[in-house]
C-alpha cells in the first residue's frame, strides 16, 4: 500500500513538474536552458527503508517487552527476599505472572498496531 502511494505521489510531483516546466521552457527567449533535477527514489530502495523502519520498530517493541519481564523479574526476586511464609510467595508468583501476562498484552497490542512488514516489489 505504501509503494502505490509513492509511486502516485512521484507521478502526481512529475506530471506537476511538466505542467509547470514546459511552458516556461516554451515562453523562453534566447538560447538559456532549465535544467530540472527530480530525485526519483526506485521501488527497492523505498522497499528497504520501509523494511528497515519495521524492524528498527520490532526491535523497539522487543527490547520494551524483554525490560518490562526483567523489570517484574527484580521485583518478584525482591519479595521473595521478604517474604516469610507461603502465602507471601505465593503472592509474589502471582504478580511476577501478571506482569508477564501484562506485559505480553502490551507487546501484543503494539505489533497489532505495528502490521505486517512491507512486500517486496
């Protein structure tokens, strides 16, 4: 989808280019030139951004993830140190699995939201 979109929007700004350009190429007097440079990115050039963008941002929702478990892991290794009967650790399992469990939702939602990497050209 967002190939498509490039490729309409370079159209639409190399269309916009001629429109503009060739009458004042064509209302020019004398022996001057216009030389127009229009940088025009390829498919798989804009594909690898694209692909790189959506790992860096996979890599971001991991490392989020991997700290938050390590995060609810230091916690769960603090009340364990406290703790002086069972039903203290058992509590404490308790919320280190809720964390966890929490955690993963958030990592869920945000690859949801992230989608599906971008098809090759």
């Amino acid at each position: 989808m967002k190939v498509i979109a490039a490729r309409s929007i370079m159209a639409l700004a190399i269309v916009g280019m001629l429109g503009v350009g060739a009458p004042a190429v064509a209302s020019a007097k004398g022996t001057t030139t216009t030389t127009t440079t229009i940088k025009v990115v390829s498919p798989m050039r804009a594909y690898e951004k694209a692909l790189g963008a959506y790992k860096f941002a996979r890599a971001s929702i991991g490392h989020s993830y991997q700290s938050a478990v390590q995060a609810a892991q230091s916690v769960y290794d603090a009340s364990l140190a406290v703790a002086r009967d069972s039903a203290e650790r058992s509590t404490a399992r308790a919320t280190l699995r809720l964390a966890i469990t929490e955690a993963t939702a958030a990592r869920e939602a945000a690859l949801l939201a992230l989608g599906k990497p971008p098809v090759r050209p």
